[in-house]
C-alpha cells in the first residue's frame, strides 16, 4: 500500500524528532551506565532496536488507523491467545513468564497488547453513542480490558499489567463517562486491589511495598534499590557530574541501571539540567499526542491518540517518580529510554499510531 | 461519503488532560529540584559514604634488640580474616559462610562480630590463618564482598621461652584495658604489649598505624587509592641483655624450678634475667585458646610470673652482708672484732642453735661470712638493735621496688617495730631481732634486689636496674645511682669475707671458676621449720630455696649476680654450682671441673 505524498508532508516531524532524540539520549545513557562491564556494547545493541523500532513505526503508520480499528477484534483474540500460550508454555525465567522465542527472537507478548488494548479500547468507545456515560456503560468494555490486565499480572507483571488501567480511564473519561462514575470505578478499584493484596500478591511483592513505606527495613533487599537511587539523583546536583562520571553508576551501586533505573544515571551525570532536558522533551511529545487526539477527525481516532498517550505519560511519570523514591519499585521500564526491546518497539509503533491519526486528520 | 462526527465535547477534556501532564511533569521536575540542588549536599555525602573507605595499615612493632643489635624480637608476615558486616547481605549468611570456610564454629564468630564498637570498623574472625584459609576466602571473594584478608606484622619470639617473662608477650588488647584512657584510642583486636618491656614500652613500639582512604565498587573491591598516611614504625629498643649470658642463664637451671639476674654493677644495666619454669611467647601472638590460657594462669608452678621481680623469699644468710655492713658502719664491730661460736647461742631464755653443732670457733665478720656463721651474727645483730638494721637494709634497697622497667614488681618486706606496730598491732620482740639478723623471720626480698645489693657490695653504688638502653638508637640516660657515703674500710671487710666465701672452706666453694675472683655469699631460704624438715627429708617441696649472690672480677667488677633455685637445698649446692656455669659463660671460660668439695665440712643452713 502506498503512502499518499499528501500524506507525507502531514507527519508530525516535531513529535518524531522529540521521540528520536530522547532514544538517542537512552543509548548515550546506556553507553554511560554499561562502558566499564562486560556488556559493553549494549548501546549498540539497542541502536540496532531503535532502527528496528523505526521500521515498525514506518509500518505503524503507513495502514489507515481506521483499518486497524476495524481489526481491533481479531488482535484482541491474538493478544489473548499469545498471553496464555506464555503463561502455559512460556520458558520460567526468574520465577516469571513474560516471554516466547520466535526464530531465535524473545517476544514478550504484554508489551504489543498495550498496543492492541488501545486500538480496542478507541473502537469499543467510538461505537457507544453517547452524550454521557454511566458505570454502567463502561463495564463491558471494561471486563474485555480487565481479561487483558489478568493475563499479564498474572505472569506475572504487574507494572504492565497496571498500565492499561490509566489507559482505560482516560479513554472513557473522553467518551463521556461522569466523574461521579470514574470516583465509583475507584472505590471498585480499590475494592479489588484491597482483595488482591490478600490473594493474588506474592510475598515478594508484599515485601518490596512494605519496604517502599520504610526502606531502612531491608537497606540490603527492596529498599536498597530506592535509597541508592535516590544517592544517585540527589548526589548529582545542578550540573550533574558529568557523562561517564557518575560514582553511583559507574562503580555498581545503581541496580539496573540501564534498564528500570537508566532515569538515575542521566540525573547524576547530567545532574537537574539533564532532569529538565529530558521532561521537557517528554512533555513535548505528550503535548502533541493530546494535541493530535484534539486534531483527529473521527472519535476512534481521537481515543486512538489519546489513549496512546495516557500509557506513554503513565510510564514516564511512575518510572521518573519511582527513581526519585516516589513510588514503589516496579519492573517498569521508561519509554524510548530505557534498554531493552520490547518496550521501545512498543512504544515506537504507540507513536507511529499517533503520528498515523494526525496525518490522515484532512484525508477522507 | 465524508462524516465529521461532532467531537466538540471531548475538546474540553483533552485540553485538561494536556494541563495535567503539564502539571504532573512539572511536579515531578520539582522533586528533583528538591533531591538534587536542597538536598544535594546530604546525598552526596551518601555518595561518598558508599565509595569510601578508611583502612588503616598496621604499624609494625619496634623490634626488641639485644645490647649487641642482636635480634631478640621480631615481627614476621600473618594473615588475618577480616570481615565488615554491614557489606554483606546479613550477619546471619556471613557467619554462616565463614565459619564453613574456616572450618570454625559460629559461636566464635558471632562473638567476635558482637564485640566491635563501631559500625564499619573491620573485624578480626581469624588470626594468623593459614594459607588454606585465605585460598579458600580468596576463591569466594565475590559472593562475600564483606570480607577480606588483611596481612599484618605478627610478634615472633626467635629465643622462645628464654627472656619470656623479660621480654613479654602481646594479646589482643581486652576489655577492662579498652575502658582506661591509655588505650582510649584501639579497638577490639588490637594487639598490645601484655607483660614484659612489651607491655612497659607498649605504647613507644607500637609506632602510629596509618590509613588508605580507598575507592571501593559496590562489591567493596579496592578501585582506586585517593590518599595514603604511611604508618610511622614503632622504634627498635636496644635492651641491655646479651643474648649468649641470656641463654646460658637459662641453661644452667637444666630444667629447676628459680630464677637469676646478672647486673652490671656500674650501670645497673640488666645483662641478662630468667625465671623458670617458663612459657613460650610466641603462642600469645594471635588470639589464644582460653583453654590454653587457664591451664597456664592455673598450673601451680606459676609459669607466667617473673620470679625476678615478683618471687618474694626470705634472703637467709644472703642477709649477713647486710648486717655486716650496718654493723662495721655503725662502729658496733671493726674488722678485727671476734665472737667465739661453741655452736650456740644462749640468749632472751633460748637457745639458738648455729648450723655447726661443733661450733666455728673464735671469728671476726671476715670468717664469719666465709663460714656464715650464725652465732657471730646473732651477737653483731643483738648489739645493733633491729632499727638500725632495718635503716640500712632500707639504704640497701629492700622493702621496695628498685624501680626496674618492668611492670608488676613486688617490694618485700623488710619489718621493724614501727611496721609491726602498724601493721599488727603487736610489739616488737627482741627474738624476733636475732631471727631478722640471719635473714629470716618476716624478711623477703626478690632476687633483683638482692643482685642490686651485689652490686652495690661491688661498687659502693646503688644503681637502678634497667632494660632498656637506647629507643630507636637513642640512649637512654643513665639514672644517676647515689654513692652512699659508708667508709672504704666497711666495704673492703665485706668483699673480703665475700671473696673467702667462694675458697677453700668457704660456703661457696661450688661458685669457683680458676683465675676469676669472685666474691659470693650463699644463703638458705627455710620453707619450713628445721624440725619438720628433718622428718620430711624425702620432701622437695619442704627443701630450703638456695641462694647465691656474687660479684665478679674483685678488682674491678663487671658483673653483679643473684640466684635462687626453688626447693633446692642449701645454697652452696645448689646455687652456687648454677652461678658458677653462669659467671664462667660470661668469662669466656669454657666448662671448668667443678671444684673439689673435700674439705668443705659443712653446708650452712
């Protein structure tokens, strides 16, 4: 299928530029956080990701998202279906099952199903006609997605898991539902959070939300995470100390830090100006998607874009505070940042869906 | 067909949602204003709490010399297990892995860790460990980034148990001393002097430890060193033994149970000391097994102590010397006066007997040394009064310490009435006078004493006994000994009684070396009243403490000597035969015949 040349000139060459460089700036990280060990040329690996990233960008936006939307049922019966392949065949690796290998590839299936949970959300929306919506309007959308969060907790990941939930919000936030209906869907929430914590949380996770409220509990297990983070951050101050010159970073005190943690090391190399740089960057890119949803001509459009853009800014906002020491220590990885492929393939085709409904805002 | 739905409901709410990213991003922004530039100080303080690390280099004791430069103790390489609890996961796993590496218990280990006083400060698990031990650690040096192995000076003592009591051991620094100021600034584990010139010079050969300030990874791997402080070494102290007349010492004892201590008489410099039995210093250098430590502090032979300065004895005859001069000084008797001895002496309502039944005949204080008689002592004694005796042992340096640089040193006694009155509440009876006269009753003195009272017979100085010579290869000044202003002519009577002493017919005939004079006086220290001694005469525990003073060339006297053998007879034959092998290894004389003891009629008491 050829692109249309109109089409062309409609991308959003500013969002994709702000994408690009905050990826460029994770692998600058990464090469920081990973130059004196054994896995040297992870910066180059991840280049080669981004590249491939691009591609499926390319891909993400050259099919009309409405297409996509009408396919939204047929990607969410492959979603389910890949997720519990993983959880019944799927390789234990550290206890949990997140991946399948395809031809020598690890294919973490919860990653793409954010994806694929907000084309169905933006289709399910659409379809209700609505001036305002009530609890009731939003629960059946709500258990297709809900299917969707067990699956992937249940691997378990609950940090992915959790994203679709801001996800489903603020789409139907944009359909209409009342925010008398959003506070009942938070108290139902934290019903089913309160019954979870008894029964479906593991004892590790237990642990790492009780040492969240006390670190000092466990300096040496969960909350040593946290503090050395939060050394890391603090002790890099205004300027930073410099690329390739955090103590932090470069003698091992930062856990995963060039993936979960790769937030820390910019912030104490390249101290509260980096900090600054890079939010600025993400809001930019944030700024537009909104700005995209606000543009798009049809509904499915718009709750494409918009939903795209609550998974981005809950990820950026719960990795950036969990750095700071803000929140519970969570596998979550920063968008575009972070290493590691699943997350910035997913992310890349999230942003090639966004920039795909702003240049088809004038197309028929 | 083109259908623009109706999307302006929606428009209100995107615009919200783009404010709150705005909002919360820059929240997020402000938090990290807050950590990095308001609280930038206090993390990096935690920064560099986390990469650095103080480790101090042990000093190496100052090596104890000889007074010829010779070795006498030295400082040889040991490794020590090290361990910094709060680098591991949990002291739980590190005493478990630890104690499966050293193939030690637990128990030892934990208590060791509960002992430190500070977090972070480095723990000795292990002493001295062999190179298994640290093969074994090194091999996990990765899983236990909490531990390490430290090489460290450790105290070697080439000569073993000789000098032991000299020179002393070092032992981990305890409790009680951690609490006194003097050691205010060690820790647990330390080691310091614990007896000997180590423990009397401890601080001076301990030297200033220095520091590394290191860079460490978080497995606590040394990265880099960012400063360092050189240790000053301890100083060398040159001792004024001498390591052959040190050995010999030993010897002569072939295994009894007494002590010796060679002075030069000028000087007062310490030639030599022994006390047997003794202990080997080197066991004491790391931690020592309690068990190993009960057995030695308990034994009844009392291995650890310095019978030198510490054994207290009744002097015996060696006292005569004493009265002698008190005597010839005090103008009670000149060198002519004679006292006839029918082997008796009638006197208070008793009768005392002489060692020589038969009787020595008519004397004067130069025969009466020679035959140390009592009878001719108890008259002299009876005529000057127990004061005046008293006042000149008290000159002569007894009932004190005589100041020598060891720790510990016991005084004696020398009583008199006003001591008794005080002490017991009781008057002084006349008896007791003739008993004191004759070096027994409630005198005791130690063996250094009675060497410095050679040397002062010697000399006509009292100089103060010492060890140590010069501290890093500065001397020590002499402590100016008094000159007592007693008259030529009282020495001279004495030496020459002395010299008669180790003669024909003399009691010390068994201290002979041909071509050598020496002067001498033997003396018996009663254990137990001569009545029960001859019903137990099989009893070696009920045999006198034989005693031999000497000093040597009587021309000019290089060497002052005192010897006690434990429960070894008369001093005649005991002692004397032990300061002969002594005196003749420092004449250079080798193995002389023992001297024909024909002749010698009697042993005195």
């Amino acid at each position: 299928m050829a692109i249309d040349r109109r089409l062309l000139l409609n991308i959003d060459w500013v969002m994709l530029g702000a994408a690009i460089l905050l990826a460029l700036i994770g692998v600058a990280t990464i090469h920081s956080a990973t130059h004196g060990g054994a896995a040297a040329n992870l910066y180059l690996k991840q280049c080669a990701l981004l590249g491939l990233g691009l591609v499926g960008l390319v891909i993400a936006l050259s099919v009309d998202y409405r297409r996509l939307a009408d396919r939204a049922l047929p990607l969410y019966v492959a979603a389910v279906a890949a997720l519990t392949y993983v959880l019944v065949f799927g390789p234990r690796i550290a206890g949990t099952r997140r991946w399948f290998v395809v031809a020598g590839l690890q294919v973490q299936p919860s990653e793409l199903t954010k994806i694929v949970a907000a084309i169905l959300v933006a289709k399910v929306f659409s379809e209700v006609r609505k001036e305002s919506l009530g609890l009731a309007d939003v629960l059946a959308p709500g258990a297709v997605i809900g299917l969707l969060v067990l699956l992937i907790a249940a691997e378990p990941d609950l940090g992915t898991a959790f994203c679709l939930v801001p996800l489903f919000l603020t789409v139907a936030f944009l359909a209409g539902l009342r925010l008398r209906a959003i506070l009942g869907l938070g108290v139902v929430l934290a019903v089913v959070g309160g019954v979870g914590w008894q029964y479906a949380l593991k004892d590790y996770q237990k642990t790492r939300i009780y040492t969240f409220l006390d670190p000092s509990l466990d300096p040496k297990g969960a909350g040593y995470q946290k503090i050395q983070s939060q050394i890391a951050v603090g002790s890099g101050g205004l300027m930073g100390k410099g690329y390739g010159k955090g103590s932090q970073s470069q003698l091992g005190y930062l856990p995963a830090r060039h993936t979960d943690f790769i937030f820390s090391v910019l912030a104490e190399e390249l101290g509260l100006v980096g900090v600054a740089v890079v939010l600025g960057l993400y809001l930019l890119v944030l700024w537009r998607a909104l700005e995209t949803a606000q543009l798009a001509r049809d509904r499915v459009g718009a709750f494409l874009a918009a939903g795209l853009a609550a998974l981005l800014a809950f990820q950026v906002v719960y990795n950036v505070a969990m750095v700071a020491g803000l929140v519970p220590v969570k596998g979550l990885p920063l968008p575009l940042m972070s290493y590691g492929g699943a997350s910035i393939l997913s992310t890349l085709l999230g942003i090639g869906l966004i920039i795909n409904v702003r240049m088809r805002r004038f197309a028929n | 067909m083109r259908i623009y739905e109706d999307l302006r409901g929606m428009q209100t709410r995107l615009v919200a949602l783009q404010y709150a990213v705005v909002l919360g991003l820059s929240l997020l922004a402000a938090h990290f204003w807050y950590l990095q530039v308001l609280r930038g100080r206090h993390f990096r303080d935690l920064a560099e709490n986390n990469l650095r690390r103080a480790v101090p280099i042990a000093a190496p004791r100052g090596l104890l010399l000889d007074r010829k430069g010779r070795v006498l103790v030295e400082n040889r390489a040991s490794f020590n297990i090290v361990v910094v609890p709060e680098h591991g996961e949990s002291v739980d796993t590190t005493v478990a892995r630890l104690a499966h590496l050293l193939a030690s218990g637990e128990a030892h280990i934990r208590e060791r860790i509960a002992r430190r006083d500070a977090p972070f400060r480095p723990i000795i698990v292990k002493s001295d460990a062999s190179f298994a031990d640290v093969a074994a650690l090194e091999a996990h040096r990765l899983e236990m980034p909490e531990a390490s192995v430290d090489v460290v000076p450790l105290r070697s003592y080439p000569l073993a148990s000789a000098a032991a009591h000299c020179l002393g051991r070092v032992g981990e620094v305890s409790d009680r001393q951690l609490q006194s100021p003097d050691f205010a600034d060690l820790a647990p584990g330390d080691l310091v002097g614990q007896a000997g010139v180590e423990s009397q010079y401890n601080r001076s050969l301990m030297g200033r430890d220095g520091l590394r300030r290191l860079i460490v990874n978080s497995r606590g791997v040394e990265v880099a060193e960012t400063d360092r402080q050189p240790p000053v070494d301890g100083p060398n102290l040159t001792l004024t033994l001498d390591t052959d007349l040190q050995k010999a010492m030993d010897q002569a004892f072939h295994g009894r149970a007494g002590s010796a201590v060679a002075l030069d008489p000028e000087t007062g410099e310490i030639l030599a000391m022994t006390s047997t039995p003794g202990f080997d210093p080197n066991i004491f250098s790391t931690s020592v097994e309690p068990a190993l430590w009960s057995r030695l502090s308990t034994d009844p032979a009392t291995p650890l102590m310095n019978r030198v300065i510490q054994g207290q004895y009744a002097p015996g005859s060696l006292f005569k010397v004493v009265t002698a001069t008190a005597a010839l000084e005090e103008g009670v008797i000149t060198p002519q006066t004679t006292f006839y001895c029918p082997g008796y002496l009638s006197i208070y309502g008793t009768v005392f007997h002489c060692h020589k039944a038969a009787g020595h005949g008519v004397l004067n204080v130069q025969r009466a040394l020679q035959q140390s008689c009592n009878v001719f002592f108890w008259e002299v004694g009876v005529r000057l009064e127990i004061e005046r005796i008293a006042r000149y042992a008290k000159m002569l340096g007894l009932g004190a310490p005589t100041g020598v640089d060891l720790p510990h040193e016991a005084s004696g006694l020398m009583p008199s009435p006003e001591w008794k009155e005080r002490t017991q509440k009781t008057k002084w009876y006349a008896g007791e006078t003739v008993s004191v006269a004759i070096g027994q009753g409630q005198v005791t003195v130690t063996p250094l004493q009675m060497a410095r009272v050679a040397a002062f017979m010697a000399t006509g100085r009292l100089p103060r006994p010492h060890l140590v010579k010069a501290i890093g290869g500065v001397p020590v000044p002499l402590v100016e000994s008094p000159v007592l202003p007693f008259k030529a002519a009282t020495l001279a009577a004495v030496r020459e009684g002395m010299r008669a002493v180790v003669g024909e017919q003399g009691t010390g005939l068994r201290a002979q070396i041909p071509g050598i004079s020496i002067c001498g006086k033997t003396g018996s220290a009663q254990v137990v009243a001569h009545s029960v001694l001859a019903r137990h005469s099989g009893t070696e525990a009920f045999l006198p403490h034989g005693w031999f003073l000497a000093f040597a060339p009587q021309e000019r006297p290089r060497i002052a000597l005192a010897v006690l053998v434990e429960h070894g007879g008369s001093g005649g034959e005991a002692a004397a035969p032990v300061a002969r092998e002594i005196l003749a290894r420092y004449f250079g004389v080798a193995a002389p015949g023992s001297p024909t003891v024909a002749g010698l009629v009697d042993t005195e008491q």
